[in-house]
C-alpha cells in the first residue's frame, strides 16, 4: 500500500484512511445562540498553538450542502459543533457519537432548504451524494453541542452559551486527539 502523493500543513492528502478530521462549525450568526458552532469554531482558529497536524477547522455557517460535498474529499474524522436541544440547562455541552451510518430520521422529499439543515441532514445528504457521486465517508462522527437559551433573532450568544464556548473548544482538541484511537465498531 503506498502512502498519500502529498503531505500539506494540515497532514496527508485526501483520500481513504489518511487520518484527516475535519472539525465544522455549524449555525446562524444571525439566530443568537444558533450561532455557537460557529463561535466555537473561530474561537479554535484564534489558539495558540493551532490544532493538531491532519486536523481542518471549516466554519460552515449555514452552508450544508458545501460541507456535504467537502466530506466526500476523504476525511476520517468529521466533528460537528452546533446546538443540541435535550431539555438540560442552557449552556450545558454534550458529546455525542453518531457514527458511521446515515441517521434513520431522514427529511422527507420535497424542495431542500439549504439554510435551514441540521447535522442529521448534512449527514443524510452526505450519504445520499456518497450514493450518486462516490467519495469517501468518514469513519467517525461526533458532534459537540451546547444546549441553547434563545435561537430569536439578534447577534451574539447569550451568556450561558458564550461562557461554554471555550469549554466545547477543549472538547473538541480533547476528541480530535483521542479520535484515532477509539476503538473501531464491529
């Protein structure tokens, strides 16, 4: 077997169990609290030291569909950060292992807005596109998500949501350096 034709900055070239993650953060800006993934994702960017060798920090805002077709270039690793409602208190941090396989809650035909898409449905896209075009699924995907307070319109995270931001950022390094070796599903 023989190695990647290129090695850059952020580790090996794309292509199956190169090892690369890709970290996306997912929202509205524009939705208060909607905008954490986001937030968290600049938040990695502006550390010092950056992160680890083969890790991409990708701030997908509302663009789904992009992110969908950017998974295919060959990523091992795909960690999403966004809100994750689950009745806790506002700001709370969840770590969730989704998998491999596409989410059985799947969106229903019809037109497909790509400004409104959860992870479950970039995840059920990816699959779809990975269906029709080929390319390469992650092996791997979790999500690091925060329980939100508002998701109205404005600008900004309110202060339980903001205050977890750095928190889901070490989250996050804490995954993405352990993530290679998790154990593998049978």
């Amino acid at each position: 077997m023989t190695g990647p034709a290129h090695t850059g900055p952020s580790g090996p070239a794309s292509g199956h169990g190169t090892g690369r993650t890709l970290v996306a953060g997912v929202g509205n800006v524009f939705l208060q609290d909607d905008g954490f993934g986001v937030e968290t994702v600049r938040r990695l960017a502006a550390r010092v030291p950056g992160p680890p060798p083969g890790v991409e920090l990708m701030d997908a805002g509302i663009r789904g569909v992009h992110l969908a077709y950017r998974l295919l270039e060959g990523y091992r690793t795909l960690v999403l950060v966004d809100l994750v409602s689950r009745d806790g208190p506002p700001g709370t941090l969840y770590t969730i292992d989704v998998g491999p396989e596409p989410p059985s809650a799947r969106p229903g035909p019809g037109p497909l807005d790509t400004h409104a898409m959860d992870p479950a449905t970039v995840l059920a896209l990816l699959h779809d596109l990975h269906a029709g075009a080929g390319g390469t699924l992650p092996e791997e995907v979790y999500v690091i998500g925060c329980e939100p307070l508002d998701t109205g319109e404005g600008m900004g995270l309110t202060p339980p949501v903001a205050g977890a931001v750095d928190a889901a950022a070490d989250l996050v390094l804490d995954l993405v350096r352990r993530a290679p070796s998790v154990s593998r599903r049978s």
